[in-house]
C-alpha cells in the first residue's frame, strides 16, 4: 500500500574526510515508500522502459534485471550501464555471483545494502524471500539514513549484507566494519568490497597530490586499497573467501554481461569467537 510520496528537489553534499567539500546540486528523484518493501521511483521506471525500448535487440544480458539490449549505455565513470536497470559491470558480476552460485533468494532471509544502488534494489525486489533494507548518511535512494560507523540496528539482525565500494568514503573503516560483523546474524553472509587500485592499503595523506589524482582519482575517496584489505575483514571478525568470480568466464560472456573481470567477491561469514576478543 503506498502510504507517503516524497519529492526531494535538492543537493547533496559530497562527504569526504574534511566533510562538506563541495556541494553538487541535481534532482532528487521522486519516490514512493510502499509499507513492506523498498521505495519505488516512477519516474526512473519510466525513463527505464523508454531506454530499454530505444536500446531493445538481443547483443547484450544485463544479470541484475534479466533483460536483453542492443548493447550497454557508456556513463561518464567509465562504466558500461545497463539501459534498463543502469547497473554497472561490478553489480551485474554480483547479481550474476548470487544468482549462479548461491541460495539467495530461496531462503528466508532479511538482507541490509550499505549505500544502496537502484539496480540491486530492484533485482532484490524480484525474490519474495527477500526482506530488502538499505541504508545510508547521504544516499538519496537510503530507505534508513545512518551512519554505518554507528548504526542504529539490532546485534545480529541481518542474514546477509551487502556493501559495495562504501568503504573507499569512510574515515574510519575498521569501526564501520565492525558494525557490519555486528549487526550480521551469527550465520548470516556479507559480501563486502572496495575497489583494489594498489599493492598495498595507503591513506590519502599519505600520497601526494598528483598521486592522489592518479590513483584516488575522486575526491571523495580517502584510501586506496591493496589485496590487503582481506586483513581488514578479518581482523573485523569475519571469515573470509576470496573469489575471482570474474574470471570464469570466456570473453564472449564477458562482452555479453558486461562484467568486470578484475572485481574478485569477498565473501565473508561471521567468525564468533575472534570478534569476542575485538575491542
Ligand atoms: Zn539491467
């Protein structure tokens, strides 16, 4: 039942480590929260039935939404969008991941997404196992506005978490961490990345300014990290598998489900009795 319609029609700040750097104006898009489930936004549903038409023909798979297209949209970051959904290479790798090679959605389960994206919002919205939550400090699509460093939620409420490319914006990590190990339920799963850019993990100040353009690139990430980055989930308590999903697949598929093949998935799993010794 739709109970509330939203219009947001301001900015948003662009949160780094000295906070409010900059502000970037666009619309807000509008949103109806709907009482058992995530929001639904009319107007990107529109716009996305109208791009699936304009791109429709049978050269491209998006993995999120299912549906086929001429080819992908390229999008300013450098990554190829599905017209539909808009997803990105690393969510269709992802929603690909679940699909193929886990239970996801077969089950009873109550999944959290830390800095919500629309495409997986919606490719959740398709399993009525799913209980879809997302949560944020500034991401208009966030159904809960909260500080992952601080999250108001229940120990172990969560069967399974998803968080991608959050923590690149977070000073500090390892708390933020924390509070997905704490908030995920004893057997729950969590698939938790960064985007890996050098050997080892170095903090923007600890680069120099042309350093921090070529390797950070955007102004709000505050680190770059290395493979080491396993290290940090695991000294945050959670077991660990490192999956080079990506690159099972031929360069025919690759092209067809415009995956990326360097993303690997950091599948984790609650390790109870490490986290008990955590400060
Ligand atoms: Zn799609």
């Amino acid at each position: 039942m739709i109970s509330s319609l939203v219009v947001w029609i301001v900015g948003d700040s662009i949160k780094g480590k000295e906070q409010t750097q900059k502000v970037r104006l666009y619309p807000r898009p509008v949103r109806i929260s709907e009482d058992g489930g995530p929001p639904r936004y009319p107007v990107k549903e529109v716009l996305a039935k109208l791009r699936a038409f304009i791109f429709r023909g049978d050269g491209v798979e998006c993995p999120c939404c299912g549906k086929t297209f001429s080819h992908f949209l390229f999008s300013p970051y450098y990554t190829a969008r599905c017209p539909f959904c808009l997803s990105m290479e690393r969510y269709r790798l992802l929603c690909k991941f679940l699909r193929d090679e886990t239970d996801f959605g077969k089950r009873e389960m109550r999944l959290l997404e830390v800095g919500p994206d629309w495409s997986f919002q919606e490719f959740c919205r398709d399993f009525e196992k799913v209980e879809y939550t997302s949560a944020d400090l500034f991401s208009p699509l966030a159904m809960e506005r909260i500080d992952i460093r601080n999250m108001d939620f229940e120990s172990s409420s969560f069967d399974f978490i998803i968080c991608y490319h959050v923590l690149e914006h977070i000073d500090d990590d390892m708390k933020a961490l924390r509070e997905l190990h704490r908030v995920l339920k004893p057997d729950g799963q969590a698939i938790i990345q960064v985007p890996i850019q050098v050997p080892q993990t170095v903090e923007r100040d600890e680069l120099g300014k042309k350093e921090q353009e070529e390797i950070l690139k955007w102004p709000d990430h505050l680190r770059a990290y290395g493979p080491d980055f396993r290290e940090r989930l695991e000294n945050s308590g959670f077991d660990v598998r490192v999956i080079p999903f990506g690159k099972k697949f031929s360069p025919e598929e690759i092209e067809r489900f415009g995956l990326s093949s360097e993303e690997d998935i950091y599948f984790c799993t609650k390790r109870e009795a490490e986290a008990a010794k955590l400060p």
